[in-house]
C-alpha cells in the first residue's frame, strides 16, 4: 500500500476528504506546523497520526525535523492541503517530484492568498481549482490538473467558496490515488 504524508496548517478538509476517499493509499501521519490548528481535531477523530514542529521554535532546524519524519514514515508523496508555507530547498531537492499542492484559483489567476474572494470580486465567468507540483516559487509548478465550473453571478461568497472547496474534495483523492498508481 502507498503511504502519502499530508501537510497542513488550518481547517483540514481537505485532508478529511482525502483520508475518507482513499483508494489504494493511506495517510501515514498528518504534519502540522500550528498547535491549535482544527486539522488535528480531525486527525483524532480518523486515527491518523500527527507530527508537530514549529518554525518559531525550531528556527533553521525546522525542515530537518520535517525530514524526520518523512524517513521514519518512509512515504511515497507529500500532499499539501492548506499548508501556509514555501517549502525550503533542502526538503525540495530531496522530494521534487513528490510534493503536489491544491490551490482554489484557475493557475495562473490568483497565486497566494484570497484566490476564490479575488475572483467572485472579478466578476468572473469561470472559477476552479488547481492541482500542481510544488517547485520553489508560490503556486507556481507544474500543473497536474484543472477543474472549472461556471460562476454563477446569484452566489455570494460564501456559496462561491462552498462550490470551489466541493470541487477540492472532490478531485484532490482522486489525482493522489492517480499519480500513486503510475509510480
Ligand atoms: C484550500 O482552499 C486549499 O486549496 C488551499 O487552502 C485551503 C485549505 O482548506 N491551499 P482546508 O484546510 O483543507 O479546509
């Protein structure tokens, strides 16, 4: 069975949804760089195990224990889901290629924070989703996959940020089972 390591900062459901649609994977440990990030409450909840480590505390040794606990879970992806940090170049250079990341926006539109706000703002016709590898930069690796619906001008942003999260949820456990079967 592949193992997959999630990275995480916040909410988590994200993580929720890839860990009760896991086909042919399991999660082996959530990482989460805040104590009292909600993610850790679902975690519990599904059984998962969790790793702690925070940049404040653990200044330039951070990655490394990040690393530690990829090696003592010997995982075959990382899987970002809302993990608020760029991903340093020694953790880079030893996983490119196996770290992916979810954005709400259609890449390149709306890199960075308050993608889904920016484009219900716009106005505009089209909104979705990006599933990409993570390189250096932010929000800027190659693209896995794209997945758009129509903006419908009724909703708010509320429903707007329902209807991108859906979409999330959807396809995210999908191309993590999809990129575990072609390796
Ligand atoms: C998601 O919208 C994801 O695309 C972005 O951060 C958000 C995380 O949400 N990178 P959650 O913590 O999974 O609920």
């Amino acid at each position: 069975m592949k193992k997959i390591a999630i990275f995480a900062s916040g909410n988590g459901s994200n993580f929720e949804a890839i860990a009760k649609q896991a086909n042919g994977f399991e999660i082996a440990f959530l990482f989460c760089d805040r104590k009292d990030a909600f993610v850790f409450e679902r975690a519990k909840k599904l059984g998962i195990p969790t790793r702690y480590a925070s940049i404040i505390k653990e200044k330039e040794n951070y990655e490394k224990v990040v690393m530690s606990f990829l090696e003592e879970f010997d995982v075959d992806l990382i899987v970002l889901a809302g993990y608020m940090k760029l991903i340093g170049k020694d953790l880079l250079s030893k996983w490119e290629g196996k770290i992916i990341n979810i954005h709400p926006s259609l890449l390149p539109k709306y890199p960075g924070t308050h993608s889904i706000e920016k484009a219900w703002e716009n106005r505009d016709s089209e909104i979705g989703i990006t599933i990409h590898y993570v390189d250096q930069g932010m929000d800027t690796g190659r693209i896995i996959e794209q997945h758009a619906i129509k903006l419908n001008p009724n909703w708010d942003l509320v429903e707007t940020e329902k209807q991108v999260h859906k979409l999330e949820h959807e396809y995210y456990p999908k191309v993590i089972a999809k990129l575990l079967g072609e390796k």
